[in-house]
C-alpha cells in the first residue's frame, strides 16, 4: 500500500514532496502555516521546508518554498549514478566479507 498524507481543506497543495532531491538538499519534512494562524501572520502563509544538505549532514535548514529549486534533470541524473556507484561498490565490500567468514553456515 502507498503511503499516503492528507492536507486539509483550504490548505494550499505542496510543491515538493518528502526525499525529494533539490539544490538545497534532500526534503525530509514540511510544515504549513495556515493563512489563519499566528504563524503565517507573523512569517507568512505557505509551506516551509526542512531539508537535509546531503546524507551526511548532522544540519537541517528550514527553507520557504519560494526558496526550494529543482535540481536540473542532469544535476539530479549524475546525483543518482554516483550514488548507485557508491552503494554497488558498498555491496561488493559486504560480498567479499561474507566470502571471508571461515567454516560453513547451516541455515535453520
């Protein structure tokens, strides 16, 4: 089953959505402030964003949506091959590990 998220009645629709990729980083959550609430009165209503730099990063930024752009589909397309390179390369370590472990394993 997919997961799924509702938004509220009268609440605008997100732009981008959760482990999006942009030029800020990873999205990792959202938050909105109703056009009625103190918040939006005070930082205004919309989407805020909280993005993740990179997968090593111990920061989080808070970003408006006005300020998320989309990684270029060539940006986001090399993004992705290196990490698929660095993850095939983190399988073969974990092969050649196991082929070192001594004696037979039984499975049960």
């Amino acid at each position: 089953m997919q997961p799924t998220i509702s938004i509220l009645h009268g609440w605008k629709y997100p732009c981008f959505t959760f482990g999006q990729r942009t030029e800020q980083g990873i999205i990792i959550g959202m938050k909105y402030y109703p056009s009625d609430s103190l918040l939006a009165h005070e930082y205004d209503e919309g989407w805020r964003y909280l993005v993740m730099p990179d997968m090593n990063s111990v920061e989080e930024e808070n970003h408006l949506e006005t300020e998320i752009k989309l990684l270029k589909p060539q940006e986001l397309k090399t993004l992705l091959e290196v990490e698929i390179k660095k993850r095939l390369y983190q399988i073969e370590v974990l092969k050649y590990e196991l082929k070192t472990i001594p004696g037979t394993v039984i499975n049960s």
